[in-house]
C-alpha cells in the first residue's frame, strides 16, 4: 500500500490497462460504461464528503479502481471505431496523405486519410484511413504528406492472416483503425492545389524527408543511407531484410528504431553542454527549460515516430518533475507517461514497441544500480563500459519474455554488440546535428560525411561478423503467454526478495518457477501426440505439413523464395516440432517414402488413417483399374493440366483442397461444378486436420 501511495499513477494505470483489455477482447457497448463512470464518480464524491469509518477506507479505493476500469473501456470504444463501407463498387475519394510514400520495387506505399467519399446516390463524411499503393510513375514526385488527393476506384477488404502464425498484418493494421487499401492506376488520381499545413505531425514527416535527403545530398548512399536514416531518424523502410536479420541476430536490432536510447542520448549532450548553468541560481531551470525544447525537437525531425514520441512524453515528464522542484519518483512518471499515451492511443497496449519500450526502461530503473554494483573498476573507461554493458543486461534480463514470444530467438552476444552499436549511435547522432548545421559548408560536410561513412561501414562489418559467430543467437524458442506472465513474475518476486530479504516473494517466484515447468510439460505432452496435415497458404508456392508429433515432414514446392523459407521456420516454431524431411513436389512422382506414419507413393499418401492425393503440374494420372480407391482429400497446387473430369472414375475423394499456387483462372474452372466440399487457402485460410490418436 504504501508503494501506491507514493507511486498513484500505477495505481490508475493498472486497473486503466485491465479496462483495455476487456474491452479489446470482449467488444462491450461502452456506453454503458460511460454511465458507470457517472455513477461511481458521485458514489466516490458522496463517499468522499462523508465521514466513515477507518474499516470502510478500502471502498474508496475500491471505487477509484473500478472507475480506472471503466475508462479503459470507453476509451477503447471510442478510439478503436472501424468505418464500415461498401467495397462491391467503385466510388469517389478526397483526403489527405498521411506519410511520404515509400518506393517498394513495383509500386509505391502510403497512407491516406479520407476524409469525404461518394457513391452514385450519396456522399459521406466519415473519416477514416486506408493503406495506397499507387502504379509507378514520373508524377509521384509530387506527392508528400499533406498533400490533398482525389482518387476514384474500389475499396480492397484486409484481409485476416491466412495462416495460424506469423505476423498478422490485417490485425496490426486494426489497431491503427485500418481496414481497407486500394490500388490506384497513374490516371485513377490527382492531386489537389490545396495542402494540409495545419498538422505538425505532417511538417515533421517532410522535415524528416529533407534531412534524408540532405544525407544523399552529401554522398551518404545504398545502405549506409538506410541504416543511417534508421538510426538517427527512426526511418526504416529503405532498410533491406539482410540487414535487419543481421542486426537482430547480433541483438542491436533496437538501436535501428529510434527510441529511448535515443532520445536519452540528446538528453546527455544538452545537459553537458549547459552544465555551466547551474552555476548561477537565476538560470537553475534554463537547461530543464532547453532540454525539454531540445528532446521535442528532435521528435519533430524523426518525423514523430511513435517510438520517440514515448521516450520524449517520458522524458518531460521527469523532468517536469524537476522543473517543479518535486521529488522526482522515476516509477509514477513512468507510469505517467504511459497512462496519458494510452488516453489517446489505448490499442498502442498491443504494440511490440510500446511494450518493450515500457518494460526496458523499468527493467533499467530495477535492475542497473544492483548490476553495476556486481564488479568494481578502478580506470573509468572500464568503468563506463562495464556501465554500458549493466545498462545492455538490465534491459535485456526485463525484455527477454516479450522478445522471444514475438520473435522466438535470444541474441547471446546482446551484450558486446550493444557496446559498440551504443558508441557508434552517440557519435553518429552528434555528427548527424552537426552535418545538418554546416551543411551549407561543402568542406566541413564533406568531411563529416566522410566520417559518418567511415563509422557506419565499422558498424555494418562488426554486425555482420557478430551475427556470423557460431552460438550468437539460440533460434526457435516459444513461450506461450502463460510462460510470459510466470517468467516477469518470477523476475519481479525474485527483484522484491532481493530487496526485503522476505521469504513471501520468493515462496511466490518458485511458484511461478513450477508453473513453468508443468506448463512445459503441459506442452511437450500436447507436442509427442499431436498429428496433423496441414496445406499452407503462400502466394505462388506450396507447403503442405504432415505433423508427426515431435517431426514434421513437409513437400514444398522446388523454390528458393525466403517467404517459403520463413513459413517453414514459422511452423516448426509455433507447433513445436523439427523438420525432418524436406520434399520437393515435383521430384516425387516416382517416389516412395516410407517415414513414421506417412506413406507417400507417386502422389497418394496415406497418414494416420487418412488418404489423399497431390495433384500437381508434374503429376501423372493413375490408370483406371476396377477397383475403387477411396480418398480423403484431393490436394492441388501448382496448375496442373488436368480437369477433376480426367482423374479416373474408380478415385473417390471427399474433400479438396486448393493452394496459393493456383491460379485463380484455374480455381474458378475446379469450383465451376463444385458438387463436393472445397477449400481454398487463399479466401478460406490454411487447411489444419488435427487427428486423434
């Protein structure tokens, strides 16, 4: 009780975040909540005007609770409004570009915000976003964010994930109330004379864009430009996917979205360079003053990146603490920061970045002091180091549950890698502010260019090797939710007993501890009996799974493509199991594979009791005999030159299954006398028969 009392934001902000999620996961009217909130709110002024006893204390906290939790419900009702529109016919559109675009080989990227559309009956004023992809062309030049647009065409639904793992892109465009995108020819829009100046948030992003340019401008290019752009300004879509893998296998890959190291940085160099105002008592809140100005700016030069926009919100309201000449509590601002981000954007709660953010910075404020404390040295450069690297464990000892639940690998060599990327990101951001203000100097910028090369070419070659290492990253891990939540239990009880010497804290960690282990043996039970076929949807390949407990056994077919690759990472990883044979369609039509449970003889297969056939563009059809052979699933993929009319009558299937690499003129001929049930990966989702032993 008294840890609240001292920190009451966490008070509010912990019922506030459980009101968020029962509204995200149960969809109630908020309406009614909104009435709860009037209702509790007078019972709490009655309760609080009125003299009662000191046994009833705990209704008002009760009340102040149960308020907290309303709001968060209202909150996500108001903020998560998905507009619904017809997207069966073509219509009229006016809005207003919300990012520059971004070059993406065959076309363009952007947001736009509608603001007015028409059908041929009615014109509407709803306000809501939609992701554009426009047709290459001289003329997208022109556009920039803010640019005022009009376009013509149909509305394309998101659609949800087609498979049961991997990233969710319609799920993550729902949080930022995105359900439609569209894809405008060069003569479907135009642009308006007009450009939306009153938004900062705008200016930023083409303030952002300038200072890019402005690295371009003085020989900064290819991917020292990318990386560049990431890690000073938070622009990461120029970054390639080499580049990212390597940076994540090497465990700097946060040091690529601008954040609070970042911003902690700018924080460092203005208060050395105004350190000399403390001296002089009329001048004591000029540097909290320039600081503040200082941060804020440079949010305004990253475009405003939501990342940065935590970290600044973090940062001002500490040192508004100090501003204030109050006892500054570094946990009730935290949880300040965060409840005050979560009004205006609850759905951010769900966001990758908010949550390692948020839990990186607690886990330093926790555990750097009891770290550093570990070793003593007496020459300060080892001693800076060796604080870097408490700074590096601290945060990845709080992070390493949400990492590995979304990313399901653990860089080993997290430690070294951030030494460097650390250093390089404050001598990079220091020379970045001082390339953008002698910029109109071609001597001092080519010099400094120069540098800024020298530093990033160190960086991309230490990365490289690092990631190379044998042992740097342990791949393939999966914590389930539950996991996560006994993991930062543990973490937090064993941190409370350190500190109080109680046995109740950890009584409670070996608790968790134990949970752990039966939710793992939970898992690996599920994980040894589970059998399953699985045909996967990707665009243009195949991937079908045959789960054979711990094994799977797949047939792709014969491609290189990384998103094939990646898919069957992804699998292994979300259903526990190891690949165990790899084959390829197309060189298995004269083949006989006896492994486990699975039979597969020239396209017929046989698995736990069930029956199918591949019918492929290599597939040759089986000869008519009298005797009946009876199938559970026909598979195809691949085109194959066949009509269902050719396979022999005497094969008798139940079921078919078409994959992504159909073409769709080739579905509509296998659906055109549909008289028995077909799915279709690509509108119905991966196909998942689960079979019971």
């Amino acid at each position: 009780m008294i840890f609240f009392k001292t920190n009451p934001f966490i008070r509010l902000l912990l019922p506030f975040i459980a009101g968020i999620i029962i509204q995200y996961n149960l969809h109630f009217n908020y309406l009614f909540f909104l009435y709860g909130i009037i209702i509790l709110t007078s019972l709490l002024i009655i309760f609080t005007l009125t003299a009662v006893s000191y046994n009833l204390q705990f209704v008002k906290g009760l009340l102040i609770t149960l308020i907290f939790i309303n709001i968060g419900i209202v909150t996500v009702g108001i903020k998560h409004n998905i507009v619904l529109c017809n997207d069966n016919v073509e219509m009229k559109f006016s809005g207003t570009v919300v990012k520059n675009p971004v070059d993406k080989d065959k076309y363009f990227k952007t947001e736009i915000n509608i603001t007015e559309y028409a059908d041929k009956n009615n014109i509407y004023n709803n306000n809501f976003n939609v992701v554009a992809y426009f047709e290459k062309c001289n003329n997208i030049s022109a556009i920039q964010a803010g640019s005022e647009i009009k376009f013509k065409t149909k509305l394309q639904k998101i659609t949800n994930r087609q498979n049961p793992f991997g990233f969710d892109f319609s799920k993550y465009l729902l949080h930022k109330n995105i359900a439609y995108s569209v894809y405008l020819k060069k003569d479907e829009w135009h642009l308006k004379p007009l450009y939306n100046t009153g938004n900062i948030r705008y200016y930023a992003l083409n303030l952002r864009k300038k200072t890019i340019d402005l690295f371009e401008k003085n020989n900064i290019e290819g991917n020292n430009l990318a990386v560049l752009s990431a890690l000073t300004l938070g622009y990461k879509s120029s970054l390639n996917y080499e580049t990212k893998q390597e940076y994540g296998k090497a465990g700097a890959m946060h040091v690529l979205a601008v954040s609070g190291l970042h911003v902690g940085i700018i924080f460092l160099i203005v208060s050395f360079l105004f350190k000399w105002t403390t001296r002089f008592k009329s001048l004591k809140h000029l540097k909290t003053i320039i600081t503040v100005l200082a941060i804020w700016g440079y949010a305004l030069i990253t475009g405003l990146s939501p990342s940065v926009v935590r970290a600044s919100v973090m940062f001002t309201f500490i040192l508004a603490g100090m501003l204030l000449n109050r006892r500054i509590n570094i946990y009730n601002s935290i949880a300040a920061s965060a409840f005050f981000i979560l009004l205006f954007n609850p759905l951010l709660l769900f966001d990758v970045g908010f949550q390692l953010s948020y839990v990186a910075v607690s886990g330093i404020v926790l555990f750097y002091r009891k770290i550093y404390g570990l070793l003593y040295f007496k020459y300060k450069i080892f001693d800076w180091l060796w604080a870097l690297t408490s700074v590096s464990i601290a945060a990845q000892l709080s992070t390493f549950p949400i990492t590995i639940y979304h990313f399901h690998q653990f860089p080993v060599l997290f430690w070294l890698s951030n030494i460097v990327v650390s250093i390089s990101a404050i001598l990079l951001i220091i020379l970045v502010i001082l390339l953008v203000i002698f910029s109109s100097l071609s001597i001092a910028a080519t010099a400094l260019s120069y540098i800024i090369n020298g530093i990033l070419n160190f960086n991309t070659i230490f990365i490289h090797k690092i990631s190379c290492l044998p042992f740097s990253i342990i791949n393939n891990l999966n914590l389930t939710p539950e996991k996560v939540i006994f993991f930062y239990l543990t973490i937090f009880c064993i941190y409370l007993w350190i500190e109080s010497r109680k046995s109740a804290p950890l009584f409670i960690a070996l608790l968790s501890i134990f949970a752990i282990g039966i939710t793992g043996a939970f898992n690996m039970y599920k994980t040894i009996n589970r059998k399953a076929i699985c045909v996967y949807q990707i665009k243009n390949e195949t991937a079908i799974q045959f789960i054979d407990g711990e094994k799977s056994i797949w047939f792709t077919s014969d491609s290189d493509n990384k998103f094939l690759k990646k898919l069957i990472k992804d699998a292994d990883i979300f259903w526990n199991t190891k690949t165990d044979c790899k084959y390829i369609l197309q060189n298995t039509n004269d083949t006989l594979i006896l492994n486990g449970n699975l039979y597969y003889n020239s396209g017929f297969w046989q698995f736990n009791g069930y029956t199918g056939f591949i019918l492929n563009l290599y597939s040759r059809l089986p000869v008519y005999k009298p005797k009946k052979v009876n199938l559970n699933y026909l598979i195809i993929t691949s085109n194959p030159p066949y009509e269902l009319s050719d396979i022999p009558e005497n094969i008798i299937y139940k079921n078919i299954i078409i994959d992504g690499s159909v073409s769709a003129w080739k579905v509509k001929q296998y659906l055109k006398n549909k008289t028995l049930p077909v799915l279709y990966t690509k509108t119905d989702g991966a196909f998942i028969k689960f079979i019971s032993n």
